[in-house]
C-alpha cells in the first residue's frame, strides 16, 4: 500500500491519474467489454521506458480481451478489458508484471471499471 | 521655523491615516475548498445553468449572491464555424464558446460537470466518439489533481472554489491532449469583477473570444446537411496553422450581427484570446482605447491605446467612447488571422441583441407536438437559419414569419423544391430574387416528405400568436 501511494505521489508532475486513464480510455472497448461480463483496468508503467511494441505483446493472452489492449507512451499507460473470472486483477497484474520484468518495467493498477461510469480505485 | 514645524506636524498626521486595505492581502484570500466529489449520477437535464452565465457576447449584469451555482456539461455535437463549415466538436454547456461566467472577488463558484460526450445523437457517426474531460478554471487557485480530474462519460464531477483576483480568465478542459480539446471547441470565459466593481461607468459590456480552428473534410466523406463534415487536422493542429481565427466560435460572425453601440456611449468589452496557438492583436477601428486593463484587472491599466497584444490565455477589458454614428470593426490585426474571420462589427445600426430569455438547449418560445411540424422545426434551424429568421426580421433571405400568409401551398412547396426553375419562369421569384439582392435560394434536395413538413411547420408559425414564435440568430 505504501509503494502504491509513492508511486501516486510521484505521478502528481502534470497528469493527474485520470488523466492518464484518459489517454487509454477507449468508449468503445469499454462499452463491449462491460456489456460481455468484463472488467477494464487502466495501469501505469513503472520503470525503465518500454517500447510500444513490448507493451502489446505483453497485453495478449489469458483473460485477456484481443485487441482490447489500449497504449500511451506518452502519458506512460495502458488499459486492457479483461475476464475477471478466467483471471482476477491481482493475478492478471502479476502475470503482466512477470512478462515485463525483463524490461525493467512493472505495472500500476490505477483504476479499475466494473460498471460504466464507474471508475474505481483498485483494492489490493 | 514654524513653517517648518507645522510641516513636520502635517507630515506626522498623514503618517498616522490609514493606508487602504491591500486587495491582494493573501492572508484574507479564501484557499480552502472541499476535496472535489466525482459521481456517476449523470444529468439530462439542460446543459448549462446558473443565474451567472451568460450565453452570447451581450454580458449579463452580475448576479448578486455571493455564491454562483454553475453546471457546464460537456457534449459533442456538430457546430458551424464558417457557412458550410460544419465541425465536429467538443462542447462545454453544448455550445462553443462555452457560456460566460460572471462573478466578482470574494465569491464561491460551486461548479457541476457531468460529462455528456456519450448522450445518444441523431447521427452518432458525425460525432467524434465519447472521452474523457475535465475542467480547468484559470479564475481559480486549487489543487488540479483533485480538481481538475478527467471524468468518464456518464460521471459527474463536482467542486467549489472562491474567485480571488479580480479579471478575465479563461477556462478550457485540461484532459490530455489539451491541445485537441482546446482546438475541438472546449473553452469559455470567466469574468471577475473587483470587489468594488469597476472604476468607470459603461453602456454596454460585452465578451469577445479569440480562437483558432484547425479543420480539414472528414477522411470518411461523412456529409450533413449535404455538405461535408469537418474534423479536426491534427497536422495543421501540430504546426498552428489554424483554418480559422474566430470571434466568438463564428467566422465573421459579428459582421453578420454586429454588436450594439449608440454614438457617445462607453463601451466594455472584455476580450479573451484562448488561442490555442496565436496571439491577438485586438483593435477597433475608428476608435481608441480609453482604458486598457490587461487580463481584466483596473489595478492593470494602460491608457490610450491602439492595440492590445494578447497571448494564449491573457485578456484585457479594454474602454473606448463610440464618438459617432458608424460601424466599427474589431479586428485582430495582424491581419492574416483578421482573413480567416477574426473580424466583427460595434455599430451604432445595429439593433440591440435579442435577450437570451433562456437557454439555448430548451425551448426559448412556444414549440410545435405535430411530429411532421415538429421535423420541419429541425430541419429549418439546422438548414435555413443562417439566412432566414422566424419572426427577426430579414436576413439575407426573407422572415419566414407569415410566409404561409405571403404565399399559396403549392407556390411554397415548388419554391422548396426547385427554386432554380421557379427563378427562371415565376416572376414573383424574380421579384424576390432582386430584392434579396440576387442571392439565389439553394437547392436543398428536399424529397415531397420534407417538404411536407417544412409546410406544416410554416403553418404552425403563422397559426401562433403574433410575436410568439422567433429563432434564435445562427441556429444551431
């Protein structure tokens, strides 16, 4: 919890967390997702810079929505819809981070949609 | 001696009056301010309220209470810029500028947004899809992590601060890009007057808004109203090229209804250049400045000015005497951006504005519930408003008011779909084609069902009461 308010902390330089999620934020993507039963999760990318293609090859697979995946190098974000039941945000956060690890990167969870309208904090 | 000891004594008494109370005393500036609530209630009500908003370039007088209760919804819709230039935009409170808010130093602005960009619309494809926004106020001091959050379409985001300095500041969605939510239409004014109110006496007040935008045809060749859709040119965006430099969202719109002066009168006009890109030189022609207060504040005067020289966000009030009957011309001077429309008129023959008795999203008058009436209604304010009104007079086309009255059905519904036959071979087409000055009506390829209910619309016009029923100038 500590290293999560760091890091919130150390984003306060100009974009404001929601500002982030908005570089991501595709209506779209979520208007499907949520309507199939799943769930949106907008992250920030800690560490070391990671090139576009990195973060896309990382976001496919297990619980993962195709295409879904949604890409800022600039604000440093990403968003993928998700099945929470084939994978919850916890272990779908984990298995992001081990395939980043690698590249020195490591993934922030910073809000999660559930429902529309609702972007809330993500618990851990 | 003694002169010189009664001195000494004179200069002690003044030493000992009290200097004026500081207005930039911090100590006595409010900073507090509830964390901002973000909610997913959303609102389907109008888009913009508040007794401190005022929706055109005619300013309000200020609202008395001490706290301004505020709702600017966010929406995108599809606006004219230039005739025939038809732009998918963003929106604060469904119109570009976004409304006037007018307050005075010491008052709490409580502010509402809900975020409207996914509200269904008529033909959701012109329209660019639903985002993120937020609000960043230039009139205020508050933290903008908390503040000035994007929300989601469908949240609303609620705060309040309290209006510290006096001036004209701009307000804008602060979401990223900024640059494309500035350039898509989302910014507006924020007045604040002293607390004292201004030094000097004026006759008119009125809010001018300095803008670029950087259109090019959608990619898609998506039309409206036959014509082609605009969007955003990221490219032009990136290398501030704008298409357009406008006065309050329009292209020449203040040459088209100039702004109302009488010889002899003092006129206020608070101009704000939101760029996103250009400065402004604002000028009006046949006159100078008497006061200049740069970004709004008397405590920032100049005198005798030509010119005002406005950067992206900065504002002035600027003072001048209308000195006789004449039209004067604002322009922003340097003159390539005065080409692209940044032009408009003070005259003194103009007729006053209309009062904005309501919001332009809600019915200003009397509407009509025949659902062919009903269609004829939105396919005139979105087609034919440009040159025509309802019961305001001439335009560059005829008052459609009592035109049923004028002309037989049959005449109209051939008027409507053929008028460049009716020029050839009806002679009172001919007539009317002189009067107007030759300019011809276009034809807008209407099929027998629109025409139908342009008639019932006209009928139902001309059934009301005298007066009952007038368009508001531009449509929408």
């Amino acid at each position: 919890m500590a290293g999560l308010l760091l890091s919130l902390q150390a984003l306060a330089c100009g974009y404001c967390v929601e500002d982030k999620i908005a570089a991501t934020y595709d209506h779209a993507v979520i208007t499907r997702a949520l309507a199939h039963g799943r769930h949106v999760v907008f992250f920030h990318v800690d560490g070391a810079p990671v090139a576009r293609a990195v973060l896309e090859q990382a976001a496919r697979g297990r619980g993962i929505e195709n295409g879904s995946a949604r890409i800022s190098p600039d604000a440093l974000s990403l968003s993928v819809a998700f099945d929470p039941r084939r994978m919850p945000l916890v272990e779908l956060n984990a298995w992001l981070d081990r395939k980043l690890a690698k590249h020195k990167a490591s993934l922030l969870p910073l809000r999660v949609m559930e429902r529309r309208s609702d972007l809330a904090a993500v618990k851990r | 001696m003694k002169k010189l000891l009664s001195l000494a004594v004179l200069a002690g008494l003044a030493a000992c009056e009290p200097s004026p109370p500081d207005a930039y005393d911090v100590s006595k500036m409010d900073f507090t301010s509830k964390a901002a609530k973000v909610t997913a209630q959303g609102h389907k009500g109008a888009f913009a309220e508040g007794a401190a908003l005022s929706m055109g370039a005619e300013l309000k007088r200020l609202d008395a209470a001490p706290v301004k209760t505020v709702r600017l919804d966010t929406t995108h819709k599809v606006i004219e810029i230039a005739p025939g230039v038809k732009f998918s935009a963003w929106t604060f409170g469904d119109q570009v500028p976004g409304p006037t808010v007018r307050a005075r130093v010491g008052d709490k602005i409580r502010f509402v947004m809900t975020n409207r960009s996914d509200e269904p619309a008529p033909v959701p494809q012109l329209l660019a899809a639903p985002m993120m926004h937020s609000m960043d106020f230039h009139a205020a001091m508050v933290s903008p992590q908390d503040k000035y959050r994007s929300i989601a379409p469908g949240q609303t985001i609620e705060f309040e601060f309290t209006a510290n300095y006096p001036g004209i500041f701009m307000y804008h969605c602060g979401t990223p890009m900024i640059l494309e939510h500035i350039a898509s239409g989302m910014y507006g004014a924020v007045i604040v007057e002293p607390r004292g109110g201004y030094p000097t006496k004026a006759d008119r007040e009125y809010v001018v808004v300095q803008s670029e935008f950087y259109v090019k045809p959608s990619p898609g060749k998506q039309k409206v109203d036959g014509g082609p859709l605009y969007v955003l040119d990221g490219e032009r965006l990136r290398a501030a090229q704008p298409t357009h430099t406008v006065f309050n969202g329009r292209h020449n719109g203040m040459v088209v209804n100039p702004l109302a002066a009488k010889p002899g009168e003092r006129v206020r006009m608070f101009v704000l250049n939101v760029g996103p890109s250009k400065t402004s030189s604002f000028h009006v022609v046949g006159t100078i400045f008497d006061r200049v207060w740069m970004e709004g504040n008397p405590d920032n005067q100049m005198r005798g000015m030509q010119t005002v020289l406005l950067g992206s966000s900065n504002s002035a009030i600027v003072e001048y005497l209308i000195p006789q009957e004449g039209s004067y011309i604002m322009v922003d001077h340097h003159f390539a951006n005065a080409s692209q429309g940044a032009i408009g008129l003070v005259s003194t023959s103009a007729k006053p504005p209309a009062q904005d008795l309501e919001h332009h999203n809600m019915q200003a008058s009397a509407t009509p519930t025949d659902p062919d009436a009903v269609a004829g209604k939105q396919a005139f304010e979105s087609k034919c408003l440009a040159c025509h009104s309802v019961g305001g007079g001439r335009k560059l086309g005829p008052d459609v008011a009592g035109v049923t009255k004028r002309r037989d059905p049959a005449w109209l519904a051939r008027w409507l779909q053929e008028p460049e036959k009716m020029l050839q071979t009806d002679p009172a087409a001919k007539a009317m084609l002189k009067e107007y000055n030759n300019l011809p009506m276009p034809n807008q390829s209407l099929s027998e069902a629109e025409i139908k209910q342009y008639l019932k619309y006209f009928q139902w016009i001309d059934a009301q009461p005298a007066g009952a029923v007038k368009s508001q100038a531009g449509g929408h």
